[in-house]
C-alpha cells in the first residue's frame, strides 16, 4: 500500500495539475492493462471509469458493482502504475464519509468523482444542492482527518437529470457548482455539458477548475483550452472504443479475415 507521505504528495501534484497552462487530459481506464497502456502514452494522471471497471467485472453502471469490487480495482490499478489515480466512484456507494475516503486511500488513490445522483427510487434524479454539498463537506473534512488533501471532483448532473430550459438547467448547474466548491470540492463536472457558451459562462462564473467530458459536438481541446477548461476526461469512451475494436477483430477473424490474422495474430 502506498505510504501516507506519498499519498500526500500525489494528492498535491494531482492538485496541481487542475492549475497549469493546459488542461489535464484523462483519457479513463478500467485495468490495469489499460492503466499501463495510458501512463506508456505519456499522461500525467490516471483516472478511472466506473462504467468501464464495472462492465469489466460483469456489472452494470449505475453503483451496481458492489463498493468492495470497485475499490479492490481501483487498488489493483493504483499499485500498477507510477502516476496519481483519481477514481471515479460514482455517488458513494452508501459508504459513509470515514469509510469512503478510507477506502479511497487504502486503495492508494487520491482523488475522486462524486457525482449528484441519487439511485434511491425510480426513476433516479438529482440529490438536493444542500444534501450534496454536505455529503461533500464531510468527505473533504473525512480526507483532512487523514492528513490526505483529497481532490474532489464533483459531477453535476443538472445537464443528465435536471429538467427544464438549457437556461435553467444551466443556472442550476452554477448554483450547485458554487455551492460544491464552498464545501470542499476541487473541480466541478457538468457532466455531458457540450455547448460553448455554457462551458464559457460556468468556467468565467465559478472561477474555478471545470471538467468537461469529450462528448459529441464538444469544442476542440484547444477551444476548451481558451475558454479555460482545466480538465478534459473520456469517461467510458475509450474502453467502448477497446471493446468495439475487439469485437470487429473477432468477427474478421472468425470469418476468416487473413488480413486480420496478420494484423492481430501473435505469430
């Protein structure tokens, strides 16, 4: 297990990394082959996807995965690889504070998305502002009882749940940011947010670290850059992308493709 003095430092350059010229692109990962497969690339952090090591384990998204799985994954990932991991562990998985971020740092990560969804009932729908902005405030005092500055990526939902005008849920959407970030977050995630003035109005509002999601008809990465965007991440895009490889392979080879046997084949 990572030592507390390097978990320190890696929660600190993690940190760091939200506040430099470029943003910080984190293309997801869901193993530790892929986790290996991204540091070779070059990144600068890891960050995992809950969709990708969920389906990668035979769940489905969405905290179906028990807690344990999910943190015993992230763990194997962090122990493979040199760089700072921040784990994506969707809205808590019921875990207490205490023991989320315990499990968070057992596992030798340092960062984590938390989203502002609430699985509860049917159908699922956004969590109050004030619940959240609590649920975070204890997560960050949990982290500081630790010694460990935790970053606390807080996803917000208003695009993927909320209801309303582009306007209005764009107005929730800082509402909530303001009231995450006085809490304790780090950066803020306006999750499957595309649209430039939006992206624009919520970086110069907040004044603060924003993610965006690489989703259809989002800006360039060097138009993110301009507007100030501090974070890019995939999500579960890449490891759909793997799986969607994989399968076209396999079906040219079960056809008898010999281009794809050259291609893929081990020799």
């Amino acid at each position: 297990m990572t030592g507390a003095t390097d978990l320190v430092q890696q929660a600190e350059r993690l940190r760091e990394l939200h506040h430099l010229a470029a943003p910080l692109v984190l293309p997801n990962v869901w193993d530790v082959a892929s986790a290996r497969a991204v540091e070779r690339a070059g990144a600068s952090a890891i960050a995992t996807t809950s969709s990708g090591v969920a389906a990668s384990l035979g769940y489905p998204d969405g905290e179906a995965i028990p807690a344990g799985e999910m943190l015993a994954a992230v763990g194997r990932i962090a122990a493979s690889v040199s760089l700072p991991v921040t784990a994506d562990l969707e809205a808590g998985y019921g875990l207490a504070p205490a023991a989320l971020v315990a499990g968070l740092l057992n596992a030798g990560a340092v960062g984590l998305n938390l989203e502002d969804t609430d699985r509860a009932g049917e159908p699922a729908r956004l969590t109050e502002t004030d619940v959240q902005a609590r649920h975070i405030a204890a997560i960050r005092q949990a982290a500081t009882d630790r010694g460990v500055p935790v970053v606390i990526n807080a996803r917000i939902d208003s695009f993927l749940r909320g209801s309303g005008s582009m306007a209005a849920r764009l107005d929730d959407a800082i509402q909530r940011g303001r009231a995450y970030l006085a809490a304790g977050a780090d950066c803020v995630f306006p999750i499957i947010l595309a649209d430039e003035e939006a992206i624009r109005r919520i970086v110069r509002e907040l004044e603060a670290p924003v993610n965006v999601l690489a989703v259809p008809g989002v800006p360039s990465l060097a138009r993110l850059a301009e507007l100030g965007v501090r974070r890019v991440s995939l999500g579960g895009g890449l490891a759909r992308y793997a799986m969607d490889e994989v399968e076209a392979s396999a079906r040219r080879l079960l056809a008898g493709d010999d281009a794809a046997f050259a291609e893929v084949g081990s020799g």
